[in-house]
C-alpha cells in the first residue's frame, strides 16, 4: 500500500530516484520491477508489475468505444526496472506528453503512483477545489 507525497528532481537524463520507503515495498512485492505509462489527467502513472498485468488484461478487453483510453494507457506503457541505485528513468516520451518538468511530486495512491510536474499537480487541485468536491468526496468525514 503506497500512500503520500514525496517532492522530488528528475536528473538532466530524466531519471528520478525513488523514495526509500516506495523502494523498500516495491521490492517486496515486484523485485523493484514497474510499468509507467499515461493517465488521461496528464500524469505518469506508476504500477508495480503484477498490479500492472491486471490493468492491462482488463484495459485490452474494453470494448471499441474506449479505443482513445486504451491509445493514452496502453499505448503509452513502458516496463522498467528501478536500478541499484534506486532510480527509474522515466522515458522521453512520457516526460514530454505529461508536461514533466525538474521538479515532480511523487503521490503514492494505495496500489499505484502518480507522477506530476509539481506546477501542473498544484494548478489541477486548484482548479479541483474551486470547482467544488463531488458529492461522494463531500460526505468524508476526517
């Protein structure tokens, strides 16, 4: 279970290192083995590999109508490995099409991460907030 946020860099290469306590977990439940890929709200979404197997399988059994969300999610997965040294390069491509900058904030969100340029994450939750919470949101109680 992955959970809060960690601000991090991504290195002139584009790689970024991950949080000791994510690469402890991941370790134990993937060997340190991910799937990045796209998520329609302009992110890098993070998955441990067998995590990832599942969304795949259910993605490519969607039906013709979620073709462009099967392009964005499936067309845009990668496999990697975070390396020795606790970094994962996240590809070009990736980087680029999801707007990531240097700095980034990593959100751990239970099986998955999100990936976003802090800049982006901070205008999108505003705009969020502005637009109010949606009725299921509404009714947490803290």
């Amino acid at each position: 279970m992955f959970q809060g946020t960690s601000l991090l860099s991504l290195d002139a290469k584009g790689r970024m290192t991950m949080p000791t306590r994510h690469r402890e977990a991941l370790e134990g439940v993937c060997a340190l083995a991910v799937t990045v890929t796209r998520h329609p709200d302009g992110c890098v979404l993070i998955y441990p590999r067998p995590v990832w197997e599942e969304k795949r399988k259910a993605l490519s059994s969607l039906p013709y109508s979620a073709r462009a969300l099967q392009r964005i999610v499936l067309g845009g997965a990668v496999d990697l490995t975070v390396d020795a040294a606790g970094r994962m390069l996240i590809p070009a491509e990736l980087r680029t099409l999801c707007g990531l900058n240097r700095e980034v904030a990593l959100l751990g969100l239970g099986e998955h991460f999100e990936l976003w340029d802090v800049g982006r994450l901070a205008e999108r939750e505003k705009a969020a907030l502005e637009a109010g919470l949606a009725e299921q949101a509404a009714d947490f109680q803290f």
